[in-house]
C-alpha cells in the first residue's frame, strides 16, 4: 500500500500507481474493503487496517461527483458494492451518479471505440457494461439505498431492448452488433456474455416482481444450453464463439469465461422460481456447471495455457470461492471436499519470504517467466488471502463460519436476506 495523495495500491508489487484502476474493485483499493471484511470476522482490525477502512471510504466518497467508469469492475458500481460493505454512507450519491450519465440506450464508455467499434458504442456485459450496473441497483436495493429502483429499471429497459431473437431462445452480446465494424465475436459465459446478463434479469425479476424478465432469462439460458456442450453429465460453454484455438483452448472453467461462473445463472434461475430450463431443474445445470469444473484436471497445470492463475477472476481462488459458497447452500461434502484441495493448492503456489506471502501467475503460453506478483482482489494477493481466511475459518467453525453475502455472489447462499 502507499500512501501518496491518499492510499492506492499498485497493479503488482513492483508497478507503478495506474490511474483508471486506482479505486476499483479489480486492481485499486475498493477491493482492499471486500479483503477487510473477511479479516474482521477472523479477528478485530488492528489501528492500521481501521485507518486503510477508513481511507478506501473517503477516497470513493470524494471521487463519485467526477467518476465517469459506471463499471462493476472498477467505476460506480464497484463503489456501491465497497461502501455498503464497509457500512458506509455514500452508495446512494453513487446511484444518482449512475442516473445522471445514464443515456437511453445505456451508459457511455471510453474503452471501445474506433477502428472495431463505432462512436458511442455500448457495453452490456456484467464486468463493464448494464448488466453490472443493473447487478449494483439490485444489491442497492437490498440494502435500502435510495434511488436503487430506478436505476435498475433503466438497466433492464436497455438490457430489453437489447435482445436478440435466436431460433434457440434470446440472446445478448457484450456489444450489440449494430456498434461493430466487423463481424465479431461473443464471450458467452459470466463475465462477458450472455450467461452474466440473463443472471441479473433473472434477480431483476424476482427483486422488481417481473416475471417478464425471468421468462427473458430463461430463453437466454436456453440458448446457452444450446450454444454449449451437454453430452455426458458435465456442461461447459465455449469460452469465445467463434474461436481462437490456436491460442486459447476452446473451453475455459473459471469464473470469467467458464462454468464456475455460469453456474451462477443456475442459482439466480432457482432464486426466481423457474421449474424447468431445457428439459431439467436449474439446479441440475448448476450441478452439471460444477462437474465440470471438479473433473477438467485443474488446479494442475496440465499442459501450457491450462490453468495458469491463482486469481479470483480466472483462477483458483474464484473457483474456491464458488465451491464454498455451494456447500454452504447445499451441504454437499463434495463441494467442501475441492474447496480444500483449492486452498491447499494455493498454499503450495505462494511464494513465501520472512512474514509474507505472494503469489506469481504463469504467462499463458510458456512456463516461464512467471507473471509480477498481484496486490489486489480479483487477480493478487487480497482476493486470494480473504480466500484462504475463509477456509481456515470453515475449518474451525464448519457450516458456522457465515459466508460474506456480496453484490456478486448473494444469491448463491443459504439466506437471501439483507
């Protein structure tokens, strides 16, 4: 942490402060809230972690008037999910923010544009686009957060209007093709794609009483089933379509772009009540989604470009995290069973000298050389030491050690209760 204009943190331990990520979620120091959070039910904060607490809340107050990043990952969205994790005032100035950029057809972005994309372009994925912004107005919401009603349903009136009708069912890119100067692609599961958006429509329905958006997020769940692979008793989705397999395999199992992340639809499909998608319960997909998963050979490395990242985001520890929370709703031993072996895997990874510990990813495509040592929570050390806190504390109390509900994971828990 460095302490130079207010607190930041760096993107790894030896790179410089990046300004867009300095408060996020992702690299910057909201993130540094969520790990707080796990600590404190581990043991009080000492003076120091009181005066980070207290430093992540006034750098995000201050910065909401002049944020334009509406993003989970790292604007507006994300500082809902901070401030209302620390208990702290403030998540409803960044609902008005919110309301204030917000255009008919969405929230204004500087990350695509010209030559791929045309001016204006709309993003309405989970991580950068409406879908996010719609995930942070529900949390909002449960948290009592004035203005949160209406600012989900602007989101689900651009995610609405958005759809596209396939002959498998609907269907939403991250990108709209009508913002396209080329054919392109689509990311299909969590983080990108259709899975992450038809998961927020889903819990839109249930919070605002709109069975018209759970029968939306139905029919894009069933064309996910159709997009994906369904012999056999797993489910995996492809992680692009179309593909780029000659340099990323075509199936990924993390919670960005794989069925750790798409089992959350699952879940967001049962919370909302829905008997049946493409011939079988929503939780037997999420079932399928985790079999997958448990059976592809990670956390081992099983050849170069399989399973590199010991992160939140693509990697062990957000695995880990979905494990948990499945065996705190379900009790299932299995699920608790991989939750270990993840931890365990991750404490065999860490780099560890005099009192601390890090960890180094692995370059995609080769062994070596491994990858600076992340500070934050979704690819570094917070996100992966919270992780590894809330095992010892399951270890220690079992079904007792109460899961930490957050924007992205409320749903998957036994209490859906503020």
């Amino acid at each position: 942490m460095r302490w130079e204009d207010g607190l930041w943190i760096p993107e790894s331990v030896s790179g410089p402060l990046v300004p867009q990520y300095r408060d996020g979620m992702y690299y910057g120091v909201g993130g540094l809230a969520h790990a707080l959070i796990e600590i404190r039910l581990s043991r009080p904060w000492t003076a120091e972690e009181q005066r980070v607490a207290d430093a992540v809340v006034e750098r995000l107050r201050g910065a909401v008037s002049t944020t334009t990043d509406y993003s989970f990952f790292n604007g507006l969205v994300s500082t809902i999910g901070v401030l209302t994790a620390l208990d702290a005032a403030g998540a409803d100035a960044a609902v008005d923010r919110l309301m204030v950029l917000a255009a008919p057809d969405g929230w204004p972005q500087t990350s695509l544009g010209p030559p791929r994309f045309l001016p204006g372009t709309r993003v309405h994925d989970v991580v950068l686009g409406t879908a996010g912004v719609l995930l942070g107005a529900l949390w909002a919401g449960r948290m009592n957060v004035a203005g949160a009603h209406a600012l989900a349903e602007h989101a689900v009136g651009v995610l609405m209007a958005e759809r596209e009708e396939e002959q498998t069912g609907v269907n939403w890119r991250d990108v709209p093709q009508r913002f396209r100067t080329d054919p392109g692609g689509q990311a299909p599961n969590f983080s990108h794609g259709l899975a992450g958006i038809a998961t927020t429509l889903a819990l839109a329905g249930a919070e605002l009483d709109r069975p018209d958006l759970i029968s939306a997020a139905v029919s894009g769940a069933e064309h996910l089933v159709a997009l994906g692979k369904t012999d056999g008793p797993g489910f995996v989705v492809p992680r692009r379509i179309p593909g780029n397999h000659a340099d990323e395999d075509e199936f990924s199992y993390g919670w960005c772009h794989g069925p750790t992340g798409t089992s959350l639809l699952f879940l967001a499909l049962h919370r909302a009540g829905v008997a049946e998608v493409a011939g079988a319960p929503p939780l037997v997909w999420h079932r399928r989604c985790l079999h997958s998963v448990r059976t592809s050979g990670l956390p081992s490395r099983l050849y170069p470009g399989f399973w590199d990242n010991d992160g939140r985001c693509c990697g062990t520890a957000g695995v880990g995290e979905v494990f948990l929370d499945s065996w705190h709703r379900s009790g299932d031993p299995d699920d608790l069973e991989f939750a270990l072996q993840l931890a365990d895997t991750l404490v065999d990874n860490a780099v560890v000298e005099g009192s601390h510990a890090y960890w180094r990813f692995i370059e995609h495509r080769a062994p070596a050389p491994l990858l600076p040592a992340g500070v934050g929570w979704m690819q570094g050390a917070a996100g992966i030491a919270a992780f590894l806190l809330r095992v010892s504390r399951v270890m220690q109390a079992g079904p007792k050690a109460a899961p930490i509900p957050r924007m992205d994971n409320w749903w998957t828990l036994p209490s859906v209760s503020p």
